[in-house]
C-alpha cells in the first residue's frame, strides 16, 4: 500500500514538474519569438528610414538631372552620381523607381527597400493654379473663358438669378473670383458694368440667406491666395451656383428647357491652388490642354465634328506613349516618352512628334503656357516599402522641395 502511494506521489510529481518544464519551454520560444519579431520590425523601419534619404537624395537633385545624348557614357555617369537615372525619369516622366535595393549585398537576408516617387494626385488635381488667374495677369479673363467655356457656360447667354434678374455668369465668376483674390476693395467690372463682389456683396447675400448659413460658414473675400482648390466654395459666385464646382443644373432658376447641366470645376480637375499657372505636358490630361490659349480654338470643327483643339490636345497626350523613331534607346519596359527627354528642347520634340505621328500643328501662342517638368513648388507622393525576411513595412507622404531641403505635407506608416 505504502509501495503503491510512493510510485503514485512520484509519477504525480514527475508530471507537474514535466508540466512546468514544457511551461517554461514554451515561454521561452514564444519570448524568443517576439524578441526576434520586434527586433526584425526595428530593423525594417530603420530601412524606412534608409527608403526616405534615398528619395531625398533624387529629390534634392532631380532638377539638375541631364538630358540623354547619343555619346553619353553610361559608366561615367553612374560614377558621378548613382542615382542620375532616377532624377531623370523624375525630371521628365514626372515618375521614377528606386531599386528594390538590398542593405548588404554579401547578405540576402538583410533586407531591401524601394521607393517609388511620382507628382502626387493633389498636386496634379489640375494643371493651372487658380490664384494665378486673377488681375495681376493680363489674360486672366481669357483663361477663364476657355474654362467656364470647356465647362459648358456659355460667354453670350444670360441666366436668370434667384431674384428673377439676368445675369452673365461668365462674368460673374470671372469677377467674383477676382475680387476673392486680389487685395483691393473696388468691385470688379467687366464690360463696364460691375459684376464682381466685395464685403458688401457678401454681408448682403448673408443676410438673405442667414437661416441657411451657419456664422462659422460667414466668409469675405480673402484678398489673398488659398491653399487647397476646395476653398473656392466660399467664393460668392460658387455659393451662388454650386453646380459650377460639383456639377449639376447650373441655372435651376431658368425654364427647364434652358437648364444647363455641366460635369463642375472639382469633378473636371483643370484647376489647383499650387504650381506656377503652367500645364506640364508631360503629365496632363486632354481637358487640362483644352484650357490653354494657343490650343484651344473657339468654334473650329472639322468634318469628323471634332474639334481642332480637341484633335491637338489627344495628339500631345497620345504622342507621349508613342517611342519616337529617332529615340535609339532600349525601352526597358517604358510606356511613356516625355518630351525633351532625349532631347535639347522640348517645345520643338513636342511640336515635331504630334506633326509626324497625328499631323496637327501647335500653335507657338501655348508655349508660354506649358512646361515640360514638375516646377518646384510640385508636391510629390513618395511610397516607401521594406521589406525583410517574410515582412514588408510602407511608408506614404506627400513632400515637396524649398530651400533645397524635403518638407512633409503628410506621412503614413
């Protein structure tokens, strides 16, 4: 009996202590686990970190970046500069890669990071900069014209107000944002008759409208620039006519068999609030072209019912697929070709491609207009992404460059 109790208190023993031992083998694995986990994590944000002065490095520089020449010695200018082909297709593709690059090339296990830098989307929401379109540019009414024209408002046509009058609202846009931006008092005229709106204009249309105005809503006119293309909502014109930014029956105040309906400025994406007024042709759209004196012509249809200018803006952004057979380049899986890219002057690479491929002339008048690369107030969105062993880590931001350093808009992880 006392033999039989021994044996049992020892197996019962052995077991708790087996119990234990697998307890503490356990706990040591999964602690070994998440050192290892925190610690390769450490490590992959750290190759964050790398992907971000990586980008830097082809942001500072990609200005400077030098077009391709038939004699250029690809070696030579590796020595020079690592990254010269990234500034490259960053300066005229407005788009480059780089890498994926592994952090020691002796370990395959170390590690790599690409970052991938293009003109971000809220730099790009249009190619002109709205707050260049006021008074202080001597075309600033022809250019909204082409606008509101592409838009669907029509120059000759009045439309009825809420009030039951009649109104130009060409004109009206065109001198309500003027009176917005510039840092006068006077209201603007155009056609000798004042269209525009002031302080005055604005408490006035508040106090009609008071029920369905919060006071926190309550704005004047800015005499200033705004910072994000939104803002134009608070524009008398825009609180006026809604539709004009967000689409819809422009004139609801008219009979329905005269109502306009347009697609609205946001929703057609021709305008911003940043960027030096010009359109970058080599990352536009054809309704971006189709606001630019020079290439937009007022009632020109040929015997297909398109457009002259319609047929010049699709050949400017079709051409930039097309390789140009004078391009002796390998294409390295490229489908775009910027302009100027391979060449001294890109007004006439681009003049010359649309000419050969589609036979339609730019008129020189556009020029003035148009640029080839991102300027330098450009926002970029760089994407960053580590990887090591089985796990990734990305980053996201917005940046742009001034005073020669990268300054962040946003950054994601």
């Amino acid at each position: 009996m006392r033999r039989g109790s021994a044996l049992l208190m020892a197996l019962w023993t052995i077991m708790v202590l087996s119990v234990i031992v697998i307890s503490f083998s356990f706990e040591a694995r999964l602690q070994g686990g998440i050192n290892v986990y925190v610690q390769n994590k450490n490590r992959v944000k750290r190759l964050v970190e790398s992907g971000r002065i990586l980008g830097e490095a082809v942001l500072l520089g990609y200005n400077d970046a030098k077009q391709w020449t038939e004699d250029e010695d690809e070696k030579e200018l590796l020595e020079d500069d690592r990254w010269y082909k990234e500034k490259r297709d960053l300066k005229y593709a407005s788009k480059c890669i780089v890498g994926p690059i592994l952090l020691d090339e002796d370990d395959p296990d170390s590690g790599t990071v690409e970052v991938e830098i293009s003109i971000s989307e809220h730099a790009s929401e249009g190619g002109i900069n709205v707050n260049k379109l006021f008074s202080e540019d001597p075309n600033y009414i022809t250019r909204w014209q082409i606008i509101l024209d592409r838009l669907g408002v029509s120059r000759e046509e009045d439309f009825r107000t809420e009030e039951g009058k009649t109104i130009n609202l060409q004109h009206r846009v065109i001198a309500c944002w003027n009176d917005y931006r510039d840092e006068d008092d006077v209201t603007t005229s155009i056609d000798g008759k004042e269209c525009g709106a002031e302080n005055k204009e604005y408490e006035e249309w508040y106090d009609d409208h008071k029920k369905d105005v919060a006071e926190e809503d309550r704005f004047g006119p800015l005499n200033g620039e705004i910072t994000d293309i939104k803002e134009l909502s608070r524009v008398l014109c825009f609180r006026e006519y809604p539709a004009l930014l967000t689409g819809g029956v422009v004139n609801p105040y008219d009979d329905r068999k005269s109502q306009v309906t347009v697609k609205g400025l946001l929703n057609m994406k021709i305008l911003s609030a940043t960027g030096d007024g010009k359109i970058n042709v080599n990352d536009c759209t054809v309704d971006q072209l189709l606001t630019v004196p020079g290439i937009y012509v007022e009632d020109e249809v040929d015997d297909d019912d398109k457009t002259e200018s319609l047929e010049v803006a699709e050949a400017i952004v079709k051409c930039r697929s097309i390789k140009p057979q004078e391009y002796d380049v390998p294409e390295d899986g490229r489908t775009e070709w910027g302009y100027g890219e391979f060449t001294s002057d890109w007004w006439s690479d681009m003049c010359q491609r649309v000419s050969d491929e589609f036979d339609v002339e730019v008129d020189q008048a556009a020029q003035k207009y148009l640029t080839a690369a991102p300027s330098e107030s450009t926002v970029f969105k760089m994407r960053i992404t580590a990887r090591l062993m089985d796990m990734s880590y990305t980053a996201e931001c917005e940046c742009y460059v001034k005073d020669k350093q990268v300054r962040y808009v946003s950054w994601k992880e």
